[in-house]
C-alpha cells in the first residue's frame, strides 16, 4: 500500500511536494476504504482533479520517473537539469529530492532520494513506527560517500568490512545502494530487497503506453478469473459485446522472421506483443507453447435481431469500448493483488457513466486488496456515495507556478453536500480560470 509521495524541485514542484493516502478522522463513511499498513492506515482510493497545466499529470510522472530510477538501479540516463523547477534561480542549482512510504507484509518503509545529474547526494531507507523509525541504510555523498547500515551491523568485523569496501570502491556515486543491495546482496539485509521489490513490482504507474503493451489475449486465455472479470463488465455496460473470446492459431514458424522465432522460443510461455496491421489500436499475443508458436487474437461476439451470436472483429469496436478491455487487467489486479495502480486520465475515451461505474464497483467492493489512484476532469465521481473527502484531492499552481497539493477534507463537507456543485463553482479551487468571452470577441 502506498502511503505517501514526496517531491521537491521537479518539474512544477518546487518545495517539498506530499500527496498522501492517509484517512482523515472527519470522513467517517467507506470504512471499508481503510486498509491497516503496520502501525498506520491507508485509503484504497484517490482521485486528483485540477485544471490543464495545475501538475496533476506531473505527479505521476514524478512516481514513474522515481519506479524508473529504482529499476535501473542507478541515475547515469537522466539529465535532471532539464527538469527542475524552472521559475526559481537558484533551484537550478539544487538537487532533486523524492521519497515514498509505503506498506509491504506487514512493514512501514520510508525511502528517499536525493540526487543531481551523475550524483546521488543522499539515500537513506528506514522502518516507519508511530513513535521513532528505525534505519535500515542512509548513504551521504559530499565529497567522499558514506554509508550507514542500521545499528549493530557493523559490530561485526565482516559485516563493517563489506560495508568499508562497498562505499570506497563497489558502490559508484550514479548508483542507488537500495538497487545494488537488492539486486547483488538480497539476504545480505532482507528489508532492503523487500523494499526495492514492492517499488519495482507493486508500483504499477500506468499510461496509454503501457496499456497498449500488455498481451491482452494470453492474459484472458490463461486466467479465467480474468476472463469472468471481462464479461462481466462487459454485460454490465451494454456495449453490445456478450462476450468475448480468444481465437487461438498454430503458425508456420517458416513464414516468421527467424531472429523473431528464436526470440519465443528462448522464452517459452513468455508472450509477444503482435500489433494488428490493419488498426494500431489493437495489440495481439503470439506465444511459444507446447512446441508450436502460437497466434492470440480476442473475438468480440454481438447479438443479431434474431438471438444468434455474431462474431466480429474488434477493429470494429470503438476506441471506448477498447479502452474498457484494456482496463479489465488494471481492474482484476486493484480487486485480486496487494498493490498501487496509478492511471493518469482514467476517463480517457470512456463515458462519463461508464467510469463511474468502474469506480463504483471498486468502490463497494468490500474485499478490493489494491489500490487505485488517478487523474480525472470527470466531475460524475465527486460523488460521496463512491468517494470519502480524504479520497479526492485537488492540484493548483500558486503565484509562484509550483504545483500544491490538498485533499477535499481540508474543507467542512457535510456528509450530504453536492461536491460536483461545489467544485464546479469553484468552491474547492483546482478549476480553470476564463478569461470574460466577451473580451475576447467570441
């Protein structure tokens, strides 16, 4: 579960920058909504509205970019010159800082980062308590680097030697020591591998990109609760699909290109993205499996006028109905799997009815063990039926142009008040600013 994100001097965030998960003791519905996360709690669901430009959209690409570093293990690829706060001066000539809390098996992690181009300043990762934190490492690079592993690590002599050799000569100044430790030491310090599989792995930071790469037909052949999912969302929101199935095709390996066959067969059971030739909206799956490369590709069915099922090609589906099936995965992963799904524009393509019932369904769902945060314009969802006031947040720029954060519980909400209304009239802030049309000769 994630806790909270935290950002300074990065893209339209200037100072520290938190968006948090944390319920707050006014909203007192949804209590289902709670997760326990060791010592503390966390909310399932979040939306962040604001208007275009007020750094919604940069939150999550501050989270992806943060997931990014930690899987690469190391900042060599990012020019962070190019992204920090541009509108103050002397930002430019300081680091950029990111940190998250987090909740896995039971255990409250904070990690933070500091770092500059080339140059990871400071890391540090601790154990979160009510009361005091305990430190797993902290890491300071000012000319010569230090590193600190939690207390009584270094009593023992091989333990301090390891821990002498890694800061002088193993670990460079561009890598993260929570990815080097992970990936080269796992159960040399058990915390720092579970710490750096819950970022790489349960942080799921989705865009349209990523959708478009997922095996969409090998997911839904190989797991039928996935499968159920899929139906059912589907004949629950009259898209004029009953149902959908995977057509399955034994290819001549001779017809494919060779270097590409090698490839599945190097990874059995491991599919391939097949994008369609005729509509690049639509991504097919090819699989090598029980010795036959194997062509995935799903096959809507429609009712007829006369109560026979028509089978029809997706292309023919509209770019919502698409969306939709992409987002089926999303959806099994936030009600199935202990983890973060964070969306940016969830209700891209989709009607406004359409997504509040996704979100809805969510919403009810009273044993949902993920979490699901996004970006929206889509007022429909300030409903109290489906989100608690800790649960919606808004994004503003101050006179400055840096991005603030702030939840809808900052405010007295009555339990029956019409926060569509309310936030439509700017009542909440985070809403465009017009110009008077009339001057502007329309």
């Amino acid at each position: 579960m994630l806790l909270r994100f935290v950002v300074k001097n990065l893209y339209s965030f200037k100072e520290d920058t938190e968006f948090n998960l944390f319920p707050s003791s006014k909203a007192t519905h949804h209590l289902h909504h709670r997760v326990q996360c060791g010592d503390m709690e966390a909310i399932r669901l979040t939306a962040i509205y604001g208007a275009n430009g007020a750094g919604k959209s940069n939150l999550i690409k501050a989270i992806l970019d943060f997931k990014t570093i930690v899987a690469a293990g190391n900042i060599s690829r990012f020019v962070f010159q190019n992204y920090k706060f541009q509108f103050s001066k002397n930002c430019l000539s300081e680091p950029v800082s990111m940190a998250v809390e987090f909740c896995t098996a039971g255990i409250t992690y904070y990690y933070s980062l500091e770092m500059d181009t080339g140059l990871v300043s400071y890391e540090s990762l601790s154990i979160s308590h009510k009361t005091k934190d305990t430190l797993v490492f902290e890491r300071r690079t000012n000319g010569t680097q230090t590193i600190k592993f939690g207390e009584g690590y270094s009593a023992d002599k091989s333990n301090k030697l390891f821990s002498d050799v890694l800061q002088d000569k193993l670990l460079g100044r561009e890598v993260l020591l929570l990815s080097f430790m992970a990936t080269n030491y796992a159960e040399e310090i058990p915390d720092i591998a579970k710490a750096y599989k819950w970022i790489v792995n349960d942080l799921l930071v989705l865009n349209p990109k990523y959708l478009k790469n997922l095996a969409l037909a090998y997911m839904f052949s190989k797991n039928p609760e996935m499968n159920s999912l899929l139906q059912d969302v589907l004949s629950g929101t009259k898209t004029g699909i009953t149902s959908i199935e995977v057509g399955r095709k034994v290819l001549d390996e001779s017809q494919l290109d060779p270097a590409f066959v090698k490839e599945l067969k190097d990874s059995p059971g491991v599919p391939r993205i097949l994008q369609s030739t005729v509509d690049d909206r639509i991504n097919n799956s090819i699989v090598f499996e029980n010795g036959n490369i194997v062509y995935m590709e799903m096959q809507p069915k429609h009712q007829t006028s006369d109560g026979d099922a028509l089978g029809m090609p997706i292309i023919f589906e509209s770019d919502g109905t698409i969306r939709l099936i992409e987002y089926i995965p999303l959806l099994y992963l936030v009600l199935t799997k202990d983890c973060a799904v964070i969306i940016d524009e969830i209700e891209r393509s989709l009607h406004p009815i359409l997504i509040k019932g996704i979100i809805t369904k969510i919403s009810e769902s009273a044993s949902a063990k993920g979490q699901l945060i996004f970006t929206t314009h889509e007022s429909c969802l300030l409903d109290q039926e489906i989100l608690r006031p800790d649960e919606i947040w808004f994004a503003q720029k101050d006179m400055e142009q840096a991005t603030q954060f702030y939840p809808l519980s900052d405010f007295n909400i009555h339990k029956t008040a019409n926060i569509e209304n309310g936030y439509l009239n700017g009542r909440y802030g985070g809403i465009p600013f017009l110009s008077n049309l009339k001057d502007l000769h329309w």
